[in-house]
C-alpha cells in the first residue's frame, strides 16, 4: 500500500491529520451523544474513517457556561476520550515521539489515531501538579488560554492585551521542561510575542488563519505567521467560516486566498489543518464534517502539487511531531 495515496471508487484519499475538533466538550454536555454513527457530532468514527483522518487532535475545551473551571471537567473529558473515542472508535492514543516518526507509513493502515489537548488552561486552577497529571493521562498540547484572561495569560479578546503572569511563566518553564507542547491560537498578541520568547520547543497555531486576508482578531497578523515559521512552527488553517471571509456564503476556495498568503510569507512546509469541527455552529459549503476531506484534496490538487498538498493534510504536521513530542521513557 503506498501512505500517500488511497484511490476509492475513483476517488484520491490522502492521509489527513487535523490539528482541532470539539467532540470532546460535546460529549461531555451530552452524556447520550455517541462517537460511532451520531450525527450530532461533526466528528464521528465513520466520518473519520471517510475523510481519511489518521490522526485527530481532539481538544478539552471547558465552556463558559458550565460556570468556573475546574480541574473534574478536564478528567471528565480525557475519561470521553479513552472511553467514549479512543475504545469505541478503535483510535490509538499519540503520546511520544518515536510513534509519530513512523506515522506516515500507517495512517491508512487500520484504526486511526487520536491526540489530546487542552485548550485553555483554566482548568489546571494554577496547579502545576495537575498539569502533570494530564500529561501523565495523555494530553501533548496546551493552548494557555482560551479568548479571555485566565491565572495563566491573557486571551486574544482581553482589551487590556496582557502576557503571562508569574504563574503561567512558571507553567511554560515545566511544558518546556516536560515536552507538552504549546499552541497560541487563542493567545493574546502580548502573549504571543513573550511565549515565542519562552518557549524552548517550535509554537503551533493549532486553528487560526491569516489576519491580512481576513481581519478576525484570533487570526495571525504577518509578524506572528513569520515568527511561527522562523521557529519551524506549524500553522493550522481553520475551517471556521469567519475566520475565512467576511462574506455569509464560505466554499472552500476561499482558503485557498490564506494557504497562497502563508506560502508567500516562506510557510509552504509550515501549513496543517485545524477544522475546529464541533466547536462552530455553520460550516463552509462542503466542507461540514471531516468526511469531505477527499474532496477537498481534489481541489487542492487543481491548484498546488501533489508534494504540497500532501504535506498540509499530514506531511507538515508529521514532521512536527516525530521532532517534537517527547520520547517515550526507557524501559529498564
């Protein structure tokens, strides 16, 4: 079988890694929502399996109205996911290093893979040994804050535009330290340019597109697209109609105006994908669930080369994390 390419009923499949979804959170608000076959859900083990998606980023998200964070929502949604994904799914959990660096070999091969995040690290309550916890329990990335303040930053929608405070320096120090790595798609511009500072290992954007292109405030500016690729960073483009046009009707040319912006500005080998799938309420034109990647890749074809475009649906984001993630610890 050759990893790069499926062909199914006359249709091309690559391997696709998506660097964000919401189900977790859904799940988690809905006890009745099942990953197999419920269509409430964008992201299900069926649409995975028809889009190709080898490896989904599934992020734990805590909503505002479940009132203050608390580190028992974070638990509840990793259990979803060992549960109610990973088990009933049939996906492989990604933690380290060395199954990445064979990834691109087996993501059509089988069950597929599943990786955690925590996006927001209000729930941690500013407690280091609960950030051990969750990397203990799988979690690889942190996206410090959500839109707004929290102990750690500020959001990307906190007028005042603050950094980090002592403590979130002091949870930066251990993901270094640690390996979790960390995703500034919801960080304040402050924030941004102090973590790009601080960290010892590349930034992702895990889910933004570009502000020069369309000017939602959790879109990067030039400056910060530039700063992720001089870090050898990834940028994952969104499927999140707002973040992509101004305009109410969104297909999926329009991301074509934000994958040409980025590879302008040197990204070509720094672009993946983050759908944001579950986390939106309406959805680009043919692209409302991850079944509509192959699709996708045919447009994408029309445009880019083959090399190009197999490397922002997994190539980019393999590489990230087979130089990226920690090593699994050595047997003795």
């Amino acid at each position: 079988m050759n990893p790069g390419k499926l062909q199914e009923q006359g249709q091309i499949h690559f391997p696709v890694v998506d660097f964000h979804c919401d189900a977790l959170s859904k799940m988690a608000e809905e006890p009745s929502i099942h990953f197999k076959g419920d269509h409430r859900l964008d992201v299900t083990g069926e649409r995975l399996l028809e889009g190709g998606v080898g490896l989904q980023c599934f992020a734990i998200y805590l909503s505002q109205k479940w009132g203050k964070p608390r580190f028992e929502q974070v638990l509840r949604q990793i259990e979803k996911f060992r549960g109610g994904v990973a088990n009933t799914g049939g996906l492989r959990p990604l933690r380290w290093r060395e199954e990445a660096a064979g990834l691109a070999g087996v993501l059509n091969d089988g069950p597929g893979w599943g990786m955690l995040s925590l996006e927001g690290a209000d729930g941690l309550e500013g407690n280091l040994f609960y950030a051990e916890l969750i990397f203990e329990l799988g979690v690889r990335f942190l996206g410090l804050t959500w839109n707004y303040a929290n102990w750690a930053a500020d959001g990307v929608l906190e007028k005042r535009n603050g950094g980090f405070t002592e403590k979130g320096r002091e949870l930066v120090e251990w993901c270094n330290g640690s390996g979790m790595l960390l995703d500034v798609s919801h960080l304040s511009e402050a924030g941004f340019w102090e973590l790009a500072e601080l960290s010892k290992r590349p930034i992702i954007a895990s889910h933004s597109n570009a502000r020069s292109i369309c000017a939602h405030p959790r879109n990067l500016t030039d400056d910060q697209i530039r700063a992720v690729i001089g870090m050898d960073g990834r940028m994952g483009l969104t499927f999140v109609p707002w973040f992509v046009t101004d305009r109410k009707e969104v297909v999926p040319e329009d991301l074509l105006r934000h994958i040409e912006h980025v590879c302008t500005l040197g990204g070509e080998k720094h672009l993946m994908f983050g759908s944001d799938f579950d986390g939106i309420d309406s959805w680009i034109k043919g692209l409302e669930h991850p079944g509509h990647y192959p699709s996708f890749a045919e447009l994408l074809l029309r445009h880019y080369s083959e090399e190009s475009v197999k490397g922002w649906l997994h190539g980019n984001a393999v590489i990230y994390l087979a130089s990226n993630l920690p090593s699994a610890p050595k047997v003795e």
